[in-house]
C-alpha cells in the first residue's frame, strides 16, 4: 500500500504541533533509573483452599510512594500550575506514570498507567453517553488521545460527530474544598547522589540534535489525592514540579457514595480524645490520659489498640508482673501503670509507641515503610498484603499491617489527627532478628547452625527485612542423627536447609487467610505454602487436649506456627515445630537414588565415599547411568569388583580416583555450559562440547556431551551442587591420537598415510583438537585398486588424507538426522564440506561410523566402514577455523 507524499507532511507537521519535546532518539527508558524493587504482589499468591487453582489477587501495579511533607500554599491556581494540569491531560498518547517506571512504590488502588477506575450506574432518566460516563476519572479522555494533534474541537468541527460535545462531570478535584499543594526540586545532573522520588535523565547527542532535551509530564489520581509531575533537563539542571490536589482539612471524599467522582464535602469530625474512644478504644485512651500524653496527640497520627485487645494485652501483662494498668475488668484500678526492672512499660511510654507525628494516609504508605513513633524513636513497620477472595468486596482492597497487628479501621479522620484502629498492641521493637533469636534458650540448635552457615550476619543486618520460621530445639531432635550432626557442624546441605526457613520480606500471620491457601517464595527461590488447620501433627495427648477447637497456621502441611509475629527491628520471627523438607537440601547421594543412578550410588557407599561426596559443595556431578556401567569396559570392571569382593573397595584410592573424574570443582548448570574444557577434581580435564540439531534450533543448546558422554538428564539441584546423568562411564584418555592410532593393530594402513604425507606432529599436538576418521585394513584392502591409482600422486594422497580429519571434536552424539533443505555439514581439514546424517548408524560423507568416540587426549577417533568419497576442488585461500560444523541450505 502506497501512501501519498502530502499525508506524510501533514502527519509530520501534526507530530511537530505535539506538545512533547520532539527527541529524534525516542524516550531513552534505560535512564529511568533502576527497575523497581520487587513488591508483595510479586510474591503472595491465594489460592482457594480446595479447588487446587490458584489465583493471583495482587494486580501489577505498584503502591504509593512514601509520604512526603509538602509545604501549604495558597489555593489559587497560578498560570503556570494551571498550564501543567491542562497539558498533562491534553496529551496524544496516555499519560506516563514516572512513580511506576522509576519503581516506587505506589498504592494497589492506584489506576497507574491507563486503568480506568471502575464506572457506575447513572441516577438519570435516560441514559448517558457522554465520553465521561464511559470512563469516569479520566476526564476528556478522547483529548488525551487526539487533543494536541488535531486541536481541542477537531471531531466537532464536522457535522455528524458533535458527540464528543456530551455534557461531562466535573471531577473532583477541580470541584469546592479542595486543596492545593506543590513542590520544586532542581537537581544537578551530575550529581546522582541523592535519591529522589522521580528521576528521569535524558540522553545527548552534543553534535547533532545538543537543543533538543525531552519533558516528560504525568498525572495520577487516587481516591484521596490527584497528582500531576512534570519533570524538565535543560541546561544541566533537572527540575521536577509537582502539584497535589486534595481535600482541605475538615473535608474528605466519603467512601459510602457510589459516584466515582463525589466532591470533597464538609466532615463532621471530632477531637482525637472522641475519636478514638467512639472507635472503640476507651482502654487506651484511659492509659493516655493516666500518662497525661492527650495534649501531645495534635497534629498526630495514632494507631489505638480496639479495648479488647489492650484489656488482654494488660491482663497478661499483670499475670506476669510485668504492666499494672487501670483495667474494667479489675474494678478500674486507679494505679499508675508500672514496669519491672527490665521488662516494664508504663502507660506513657507504651501511648507514645502508638503515635506518630504528621498525618499519615494508609493509602498514601508503601509496603515495608518504617515510621518513627514518639517512644525513643521505636520503629513501626507497615506491610500491606491481599485479602482473601471472601473479602474482595472490602472497602479497602488490601489489608494492612503495623508491626504485624492487623489495622481494622484504618484512615479514621479527626480534627486534629488521624486514627488508624489496630487488633494488638504494638510493644517497640529494640532488637534484630538475630539477637531475639539468641536471647531463646529453646533456640539454641538454630542459633548455633545460623552462625556456622553465616547466615546469622544477614539476620543481624538492621537495613534488611525478614521473615525466618525459626524451629526448636525439640524441632532438630525429629531429624535423623547423621543430618542432625551435619548441620550442627554447618556440613552438607546446612545452607540450603536454613535458607528454606527464611524470606526476604516481611510475612505477617495475617497474611493468611482463613479460608484459602497463601503462599510465598523464601531464598532458594521455592514457593512455601500457608494455610489454616485444625490437624495436629505428631502431638502429644496432652497438647491434643489443649489444643482442641484450636486453628494453626501449618507450612507446607509439614510444621505448625507455635508462636507467631515476634517483632524485631528488622523482620519478624514465627516458632515452628518441625524443620520444613526441601529438594533442594538433598544430599548428591540421595539425588542419585531417587534418578535410579544406583551402581555408582553402590559404589559410592562401598569405598566409604558418601560423606566424602554429599560434604561436596559447588561441585557438578557426573553421574552415569545403570546401563552405561553394564554397557562399557570400565563400568563392567567395577561392576565385577563390587560384586565378587566390595570390601577391597573401602578406601580404594583407585575408585576415589574414578569418582573425582566425574566431578567437576565448579557448579554448572546446562545453560551455564560452554565448548572446552573442564577442570575435574583431579589432575585430567574433561572435554565439554555443545551441538546444535535441526536448523530452526541451530543457534541453540539442545545436546550437550562431556567426553562424548551425553546429559541425557540435567540440572539435579543438590544442595549447593547439581547433578548430571551420562550416558557414558568416563574414562580418562591417556594417549594423543597418534599414539592411539599406532596401538591397534587394525589402523596400520591409514596409519602408513599419516606418516607419508607427513601429518605424525598434527596429531601429537595437544594445544588443538581433532575428529579422524579412521578405516580399518579390511576397508583399505577392498579399494587398494583406487589407492595405487592415486599413489603417484602427492596431491591427492593428501588431500585424501586431510578429509578424514576435521580440526573439531565432532562427536557422535552431535550427529543427527540431515533432511533437504537443511542440510548439514562439517569443514574438514581438506577444506572439503562433509555431510552429516544418521540413519541405523552416524554417518559422515558416504562413511558409516562402526565405532564411536575413542578419546584421546587431543581429541576423537571414529571407526568408519569406508573411505571419504569426495571430489577435490581448488583450495581456497583461506585456512579453517577451529569452528566449521554448519548448515548448509539448498532450496
């Protein structure tokens, strides 16, 4: 299809009118800033319980960012914020959600980049099609696609498309009682020391387009805020503009109306002191008047226990000597609420430890922010996490957490503050992980096994949060003696079976929901599963008894949260009774057993080579299958030693020999391997060599052969180490291929060629590889008519010679099946192309492989059936390179 020259222009000439800053380059999205950091969503997933299907509740888009304190300035729309607003929402394409590609992040109920906030039901007689009724909150949303291009009344300029023209609802933020607040930030642009919220470089080419600099502007509405950012680079100098509009103080957008765009209206609010007690947290209030702390709640943010929370919280607190506190239940004791020597809280500190200063919306945090409390700068860590499916219709969407108690009612507004009600009491966290790990004296196993793997200095790190499912010391006493000694002396698979225990984030108990399943991935990257459960495993009668009516968390259905939601400065710790199984923390030997590699697992235990092997850490082992040990010489030889006199092997250096030649030192997986060699742990490398099969899989890995040995079954995780299963016993080659050649007897004749035509030092040179392909006696005798033919001649002595070298290892593995078109072919040392097929046999040229893959030190000798049928042709210039395997296409 040809487009006309003048459509072009005037395309070109609309593009120009657009109010993005023209970059030629397009927008260069690498200097965005870093990807964003990995969110809850990305973790959890709920599943219900017993459909067996899990659903993914967390939608990709990303939470708000932190809270900022933005300065209040008079409510008038200046020029130049008016100019921000009405050029972010006149733009040609959707707006560009910066917070989402820098990676803060946002709220879940964000709409992000071009989500549209769900519509509702029109209260009028007729229906409404007005573009804003189809797509509430996106205001002039045909504007945002076409607006700058052909001008605001483009559509309604021609008769017939006036539809446009549709009355449209005001939306909230540009209706009464809301507020205005904005920010400016210059920044250098060499200087990239300090974070900033949005950060957009752009990218420069000083010698052609130096004028050009890109803009990029953004708007993002939430249900309590609307947001436009515009950020600038002209001159060096990065400036960032914001503007928030929200609603004044006194005023907010009631959730309880169904119309998406209801105005900000006049709250009938109260004192903190009113708030919190109509909310229901009487007890609490009680403690702050004691602490004589009501008059420094202005201005403040409280998360207030609910009064059946704090009531418990001081019951158990009294039964333990540790808190006195004015109780209902206790004829209201008019004591001052008094601590311990070391233990105790009185009620001021304990009402300073729930409040925070400013005034902090749930839907403005981001999952894992630390707010600063009042009591001796204490941290409160807030996560947010889904809801199950019961609870989709909630009227917040996520639930939220501080210090893993459950916020109930949370954004309750007073005329002087906020009120966030919480399910608990939140006691200040002054330790990490690792220390209230090491003050239990019923962890003392665990502790013990976290310093030998060092996992003990992550936990002790304060910058991280984590959550570890810490077992007991009873929990250690189920395991078997020998993995219990291994992992107490940090041995074996000690690493991977704590590192099973432990998540990079925060998991609270909360997070499970009753009536599904709630799962999450730890440090080895595997996927853990938590669900409520009334079932008791391996209890005693005693905790049977009291334990009935009682619902636990179980992981896995494996071990049974004991105790959950211990708070420390940089995660949280939840008591488990059993330790949780990996795959990933099996021992190699035990990989070998469950892959029915049994004879070198009986090999293994006869030389006393278990524990040898399974301490093994960041190894790769070779391990050759049942059938490879029936099928070769060497397998055969020990195969017969095992059977007729095992106790010969207990300590055999020469077995220990033969099983460090199936170990690698380093841990490599399939896609991390390459052509060459590789060191072994003993003094002889193997040859590692990787093929490629039908042409549209050319460029890619799918064979791959060490020794000429194929993986036929790959990538075993094996605690630190990785299994492979051969197809081949390994044999270390102790010749070069000439000396092969001169030790069997059925090679003299193409031997005889080799010295004739001078090729003896080629073969004995060990820093280059080779594939021969050698015919015995009898296949010379049947052509030795051809042979004296050619014999006068030097050149063709020669050049027949060469072609039954090729300068690569070409093993018989690498050679499959060659179809027309895509044929497949190897350069040999002649410069002439060998065709290689399989049929009941490898096939090379015209010759049949009878026996394959004879190693040598210097690479491979295959047996043929026939000499190499090939018509010479004048030598190209050019000498080989080590690399000539190709396909070859003919259509």
């Amino acid at each position: 299809m040809r487009v006309h020259p003048s459509i072009i222009l005037i395309l070109c000439a609309l593009a120009l009118h657009s109010s993005y800053a023209f970059n030629p380059f397009g927008p260069n999205f690498s200097s965005f800033g870093p990807i964003r950091r990995m969110t809850p969503h990305d973790l959890f997933r709920i599943s219900e319980s017993d459909s067996g299907s899990d659903e993914d509740l967390w939608p990709f888009a990303p939470f708000p960012p932190s809270v900022n304190s933005r300065e209040k300035i008079d409510t008038s729309i200046s020029a130049e914020d008016d100019e921000l607003v009405k050029s972010t929402l006149g733009r040609d394409t959707e707006p560009l959600d910066l917070d989402f590609v820098k990676g803060p992040i946002m709220n879940p109920d964000d709409p992000g980049l071009g989500k549209v906030p769900e519509t509702t039901s029109s209260h009028e007689s007729k229906p409404d099609f007005s573009a804003e009724a189809h797509f509430p909150g996106h205001t002039n949303i045909f504007s945002h696609q076409f607006g700058n291009i052909f001008g605001n009344n483009f559509f309604n300029s021609f008769p017939g498309l006036g539809f446009f023209d549709l009355p449209r609802y005001e939306p909230w933020w540009k209706g009464p009682n809301v507020c205005k607040t904005r920010e400016e930030d210059i920044e250098d642009e060499e200087n990239e020391a300090e974070t900033r919220e949005v950060e957009v470089t752009t990218e420069k080419n000083d010698h052609i387009f130096q004028g050009f600099h890109l803009n990029v502007e953004s708007c993002a509405e939430k249900s309590n805020k609307y947001q436009c950012t515009k950020v600038t680079n002209q001159g060096g100098k990065k400036r960032t503009f914001k503007i928030t509009y929200k609603c004044c103080a006194g005023y907010g957008r009631r959730r309880t109306t169904e119309n998406p765009n209801r105005n900000c209206v006049k709250l009938d609010l109260a004192p903190l002191e009113n708030t919190i007690e109509k909310l229901g947290a009487k007890e609490f209030m009680r403690s702050a008047k004691k602490g004589a702390v009501l008059e420094e709640m202005d201005g403040m943010t409280v998360f207030a226990p609910i009064d059946e929370s704090f009531t418990e919280f001081s019951e158990r607190m009294f039964e333990n000597n540790l808190v006195v506190v004015p109780l209902s239940k206790r004829e209201r004791r008019d004591t001052e609420m008094s601590g311990t020597e070391d233990n105790g809280v009185n009620s001021r500190d304990l009402v300073h430890a729930h409040m925070v200063k400013g005034i902090i919306d749930i839907e403005d945090i981001e999952n894992e922010q630390i707010l600063t409390s009042e009591f001796n700068n204490s941290t409160i860590r807030l996560n947010i996490f889904p809801r199950p499916p019961s609870e989709r219709e909630h009227e917040f969407p996520y639930q939220y957490t501080a210090n893993c108690v459950p916020i109930v009612k949370p954004n309750q507004l007073a005329s002087n503050g906020m009120v966030h009600m919480i399910k608990g009491v939140l006691m200040p966290p002054e330790k990490t992980v690792m220390e209230m790990l090491k003050e239990r004296p019923d962890m003392a196993v665990f502790v013990t096994v976290l310093e030998r793997t060092k996992l003990d200095k992550m936990l002790m790190d304060p910058e991280k949060h984590v959550t570890v499912f810490a077992p007991t010391d009873s929990a250690f006493e189920k395991l078997d003696p020998q993995l219990r000694k291994k992992l107490k002396e940090g041995r074996g698979c000690a690493t991977n079976i704590l590192r099973n225990h432990i998540l990079d984030l925060t998991f609270c108990s909360s997070a499970v929901a009753d009536d599904a399943k709630t799962s999450a991935y730890n440090l080895l990257g595997e996927r853990i599963e938590l669900e409520y459960s009334d079932d008791v495993p391996e209890a005693t009668e005693n905790e049977i008894a009291d334990l009935t009516n009682k619902k636990f968390i179980m992981i896995n259905k494996k071990s049974r949260m004991t105790e959950t939601d211990l708070m420390g400065t940089n995660g949280v710790i939840h008591i488990i009774d059993s330790m949780l199984p990996t795959e990933s923390a099996q021992t190699i030997s035990t990989t070998l057993e469950q892959n029915n590699a049994t004879k070198m697992n009986e090999l293994l235990e006869a030389g006393n080579l278990r524990d040898y092997v399974d301490d093994s850490m960041d190894v790769t082992f070779l391990a050759p299958t049942d059938k490879a040990f029936e099928t070769s010489e060497t397998g055969k030889f020990w195969l017969k030693k095992l059977e007729e006199n095992p106790s010969e092997l207990k300590n055999n250096m020469e077995l220990k020999e033969f099983v460090d030649y199936h170990m690698l030192r380093k841990m490599v997986k399939t896609c991390d391997l390459s052509d060459g060699m590789a060191k072994t742990r003993t003094d002889r490398d193997v040859r590692v060599n990787l093929y490629s099969t039908n042409f549209p899989f050319m460029h890619i890995m799918n064979r791959a052969t060490v020794n000429c040995a194929r993986l036929v079954h790959f990538d075993e995780d094996s605690c630190g180490s990785v299994v492979h299963q051969i197809d081949k016993v390994l044999e270390a080659p102790k010749n070069n291929l000439l000396q092969q050649l001169e030790s069997n007897e059925k090679y003299s004749s193409f031997l005889n060629l080799i010295r004739e035509t001078n090729l003896t030092s080629l073969l004995e040179d060990e820093s280059k590889s080779f594939t021969l392909l050698v015919p015995t006696d009898e296949t010379f005798k049947e052509v030795e008519e051809y042979l004296s033919e050619i014999k006068s001649n030097e050149d063709q002595v020669e050049f027949l010679v060469k072609s039954h070298i090729i300068p690569e290892v070409m093993c018989c593995a690498g050679i499959t099946q060659s179809q027309w078109p895509f044929v497949r072919s190897v350069e040999a040392l002649s410069h002439a192309n060998l065709r290689l097929d399989r049929d009941r046999r490898p096939k090379i040229q015209n010759a049949g492989i009878t026996k394959c893959d004879n190693m040598a030190t210097n690479g491979i000798i295959h047996e043929v059936n026939d000499l190499i049928a090939i018509q010479q042709q004048r030598r190209p210039q050019h000498e080989p390179d080590h690399h000539t395997f190709r396909h070859d296409f003919f259509f």
